[in-house]
C-alpha cells in the first residue's frame, strides 16, 4: 500500500514516508492539493481507516474522503465522497454543517461498508460518531480508495483498522446551562412566535452567541454582567431578505425581542425563561435537532 500524488505542478509539495504523508507548499494554495492512499476497498465486507492529522496549519485546511482511480484528480478536478465539516463531491457542497472541521491533531475514520445492494460509508470525528454520511444503492463504482485534499500545509498518517466500531448512530449533543438549541412555548405577550428557534453556543466565561431564523438569519452576542445579573444584546446582524408580510411582521417581533434581553434563567436542564426590558417574557424548551441526512446520490455518475 502506498500513497499516490496527483500529477500537477503542485507534486513536489507533497513528501511521502511510509503511511505518512507530509504536504508542504510554499505558496498560495489556489486548490487543493490531493493524495490517494492505495489500499482498495474491492469487495463486500468492511473497511475501516483512521487518519491522523498530526500537524495542520489551519483549522478547515484538510479533507478526508473516498475516490475511485478514474476520479482521483488533480485540484478542484476530484470527485469523491468527501467530508470536511460540511459534505461535499469534491467540488460542490452536499451537506452543511455534518461535523466539525478538521484542526491539527484530530483523527478522522471512515467506515464503509460494501453489499450487492448498497454502499454506505460513516464518519467518526475524534472517536465520535456523526452517523452515516453517504449510502448509494448499486450499481456503484469498485474499488474505492482513501483521499486526503490539503488546503494548508500538514502532516497526515493513515492505517486501516480491524476494530471496527459498533455503535454507528450518530452521537447525540450534550448541553449544559443556555448552550443549545431551544424553541419558543410560551410568549404571552405575542403567542404568534410560539415554535420559534434560537441556537445559543458560548464563546467565553460571560459571552455567548445567538442564532435564530425567520425568513433571515439573525445573529448576536449575549453578554452577561455577573454584577448585577443582567444581560446585554449586540447589533442584530441579519440576511436582510424580503418575504410575506405576516412572516416579516413575526422577524421584527423576534428580533425586538432579542434586542430586548435583559434576564436570562434556566429552570433544570430543558427549560429556559427570558425577560426583555420591556417587561416581555417568554418561556423556551431544549429540543435535540434532528441529525443530517446522508447523501444518497451517486456522486461519481
């Protein structure tokens, strides 16, 4: 088994020891610049590789994948089912938002499985499972082979694994406090946003993020003052998009009542009350987002 550069002015980069494979550009990186590890995945059974990505000079600078022969090519050229956060055929996003990008010392494995029915290939990001990330009905193309794309300098070992993991479901988050995902249930004041969501994430000891969604994405900071126990709203940046009147009425109500926050408590795990300085208050339940579905088009057709 050993590791095959793409054939561009960009090969030189790229210094291969073994299972481990170091790409070094002194440029721009106007492409990717991509590596086909040869261990073939050619018949039905499974086949589990973990990637390690022991040095990465910038957090989303790399992608991991599978590819066939006739696929594996230069820069944006390649096609293969991709991941790097988001889901992608080489080129083109297929998924937002699947997982984490890939940072310096994160170990990605990729699970696939090979039936005369389907193939499905799972992504586990640092011994996590995010779930089934493509499952393509057959005819589909054999043999399929590891890709790795740099988009930043790094250092990258492979191995195929015989343990393969049993627990495939994606792994549910766990939040504490104000992080995570939570839906309007009770608003007296204004009953028609009832089942409206927000996604709060903090950034640091006092400081959280606010996303919510309307017909715009609307976006914040939260900071909270310890001293006196109350909380201060940024600018709302948003979309700035037009839509029907009644649904633009229930943004401006929204984002109103962002902008308003002024208390913010949790009651247990899975409630959370808000008041606004206007004397507005709205009760929120934690809800778990449904995962991402799995591509299932064949991408190399």
């Amino acid at each position: 088994m050993s590791w095959i550069v793409e054939q561009t002015e960009n090969t030189s980069a790229v210094n291969v020891n073994g299972d481990t494979i170091t790409c070094t550009n002194d440029g721009y990186y106007g492409s990717p610049i991509n590596v086909m590890y040869k261990d073939p995945a050619n018949q039905n059974g499974q086949y589990f590789w973990q990637i390690e990505f022991r040095e990465l000079q910038e957090s989303g600078g790399a992608s991991i994948g599978l590819t066939t022969e006739h696929d594996f090519k230069g820069g944006w050229g390649l096609r293969a089912m991709k991941y790097l956060g988001n889901l992608s055929d080489g080129s083109g996003l297929l998924v937002s938002a699947f997982g984490d990008q890939i940072s310096q010392n994160d170990k990605i494995g990729i699970l696939l499985q090979l039936t005369s029915e389907d193939l499905k290939m799972y992504i586990f990001h640092n011994e996590k499972s995010l779930g089934l990330a493509f499952h393509v009905q057959a005819p589909y193309p054999k043999p399929l082979f590891p890709v790795v794309s740099f988009n930043a300098n790094g250092k990258v070992k492979i191995y195929r694994s015989q343990e393969i993991p049993t627990s495939l479901e994606r792994s549910s988050l766990e939040f504490t406090g104000i992080n995570g995902n939570w839906k309007i249930i009770d608003y007296p004041q204004h009953r028609e946003c009832v089942g409206y969501q927000f996604e709060i994430a903090n950034e640091n000891e006092n400081r959280f993020s606010l996303h919510a969604r309307v017909i715009n994405s609307l976006n914040c900071h939260l900071q909270y003052n310890p001293a006196n126990n109350q909380w201060k709203t940024s600018a709302i940046m948003s979309t700035l998009m037009a839509g029907p009147s009644e649904e633009m009425h229930k943004e401006s109500l929204i984002s109103s009542f962002i902008s308003g926050i002024y208390r913010v408590e949790t009651q247990g795990q899975h409630q959370l009350v808000i008041q606004t300085n206007n004397g507005d208050q709205a009760r929120l339940e934690r809800f778990a987002v449904p995962p991402p579905s799995p591509v299932t088009q064949n991408i190399f057709n």
